[in-house]
C-alpha cells in the first residue's frame, strides 16, 4: 500500500454494524483517522458526532468524520464494507453491490477492502471473478467473527478463558462451514478428551445456531483485521472469506479458510490439517 496514509480506515455504511464498528476502531492501536460514509449523511453524521465525544472516556483521540459520498474512500489504508445496501445500494440488488465494490476498488486501488457481512462470500467470489478487485486484496471479516463467536461458547462449556480454545472454521455458510474438529483444543489438549461424547455433541448443535454472526462481533473482527493492516502485522492462521485460486483444489469459489495476512493483503491461504473424513466434507461444502 505504498503512498497510503497509516491510521486511515473508511468504514462504508452507518447502519448497525458500521457504526459498531466505528466505535471498535476508536480503541484500536494504529488508528488515527475513521471516515464514516453513508448517502444518508445526517445518519452518519450523528454516528461519528456521537462516537467523538465518547473519545474522552475511551482516552481515544482518533478523529472520526461523517461523509455522504464514496469519494471520501480516497487515501484511506483500508476500506470496511459494513452496511452498504441502507446508504448506496438503493436496488438491494446483486448488480448494484457489485457497481459499489468496483467503483471502491477505482477511487482507491491500493487499499485492502474488507467485507463484514455473513454473507458477503458471495460478493467476494463475484468481484474477483469479474476483475472488479483483485483477490489479495478483497477479503471477508465474517469468519473471523464466527470464530471467535464458537470460541466463547466452547470456552463456557468447558469453563475456561476464550483465549485458551483454539480452532478453525473452513467452507461456505450457512450449511457448508466444516469446524476440523480433531484439531481443536483447550490449553493443549483435544476438546474430544475435555468432553464427553454426548456434550460434544451437544456443542455442535449450539454451533449451527452461531451462524450468522451479530453486529459487536462482527465489528470487532473487522477492526482486529484493520489493526493487522494498519501497523502491517503479519498475521498467520487468519480465519477470512477469500477466492481460492487452486488452493484445496479448487479455483473460482470463496469460502472461509485460514490465511496469512500482512499490510498488502492476503499473502497466502493455508492448506488445513483435516482427517479424511473432514476432507471429504470440506470437498463438499466447496461444490459450486
């Protein structure tokens, strides 16, 4: 991102999780300034004044401003697409997110764009394959988020702290995201040896009702990403929506994999550690 301002993120969107997301990058390290952009700008506007005034409690000096114009991505290191069909999509059609990303990707074709929405693979897969954004640049926040979502709810069952589970989550939701299971653990040890079969079990049911992910989480895994981004942190095993490009033998679909990320991107998706059986169901879930 050579010629990008450091500490400039423009979250697109000020509905629930633009503005959530907003206010997570306020604490963040690296973070100088949020540009806020919404076509209903008194919307943004009260959101960013609001956010503002929180910066004494936060100790945050980030100056956070309101725009209603997508020009206002210009110059920014990233750009969050966080509520984009209440400010620029008035269709609510596929063509008219597609027509947004593309003229993002044109007034600033530097920065990393990062979709927040549970859904957004779809779009991902749609703007790489028709060269509207190139795909090391263009990533999905949301699995990050779910992540995290089935960390809490692991570390509650088994009574420990979240930052002690550790796990993956791979393919294409809602019904294709594949958890491998056999690699997943808590302090160093296999969740199948900390719980019995039948609460097992029971966990992955709670797991399907994860999906999609809410408003705070998806903020909060979308202002870690920035964070990554702004300082260039080069971050391994980072749970994202990508377009593969003949990684686990497949070309042309997103899905959520784990990835290293630095300050320029998706710099690599990394093969999983999968038994045959979560092979054979990962292959499915990635099916066209």
């Amino acid at each position: 991102m050579s010629g990008q301002p450091r500490g400039t993120v423009a979250v697109v969107g000020a509905g629930p999780v633009g503005g959530a997301t907003a206010y997570t990058l306020v604490t963040k390290h690296g973070v100088r300034e949020i540009r806020l952009i919404d076509s209903m700008e008194r919307v943004a506007a009260g959101t960013a004044l609001d956010i503002q005034q929180a910066g004494p409690i936060e100790r945050s000096d980030v100056v956070i401003t309101a725009h209603k114009d997508l020009h206002a991505v210009v110059g920014a290191a990233v750009i969050l697409w966080a509520d984009p069909l209440d400010g620029f999509a008035a269709g609510h059609s596929d063509h008219d997110d597609l027509d947004t990303l593309r003229r993002l990707a044109t007034l600033n074709p530097n920065a990393v764009i990062v979709c927040l929405g549970a859904s957004d693979h779809q779009l991902i897969e749609r703007a790489v394959s028709r060269d509207a954004v190139s795909r090391k640049r263009l990533i999905g926040s949301a699995p990050l988020a779910f992540t995290a979502a089935l960390r809490a709810v692991v570390a509650l069952e088994i009574r420990c702290s979240p930052q002690d589970v550790a796990l993956s989550v791979l393919g294409v939701p809602p019904s294709g995201l594949v958890v491998p299971w056999s690699a997943a653990s808590a302090r160093g040890v296999s969740l199948s040896e900390l719980l019995a079969p039948r609460r097992f079990a029971l966990l992955k049911q709670k797991m399907e009702r994860l999906w999609p992910p809410e408003p705070y989480t998806l903020a909060a895994a979308a202002a870690h990403l920035s964070q990554t981004l702004l300082l260039g942190f080069v971050e391994r095993a980072c749970p994202s929506f990508v377009m593969l490009d003949g990684e686990l033998g497949v070309r042309q679909r997103a899905a959520a994999v784990n990835i290293t990320l630095s300050g320029r991107g998706v710099e690599r998706v990394l093969e999983p550690s999968l038994t045959p059986q979560e092979r054979v169901q990962l292959a499915r879930a990635l099916l066209p």
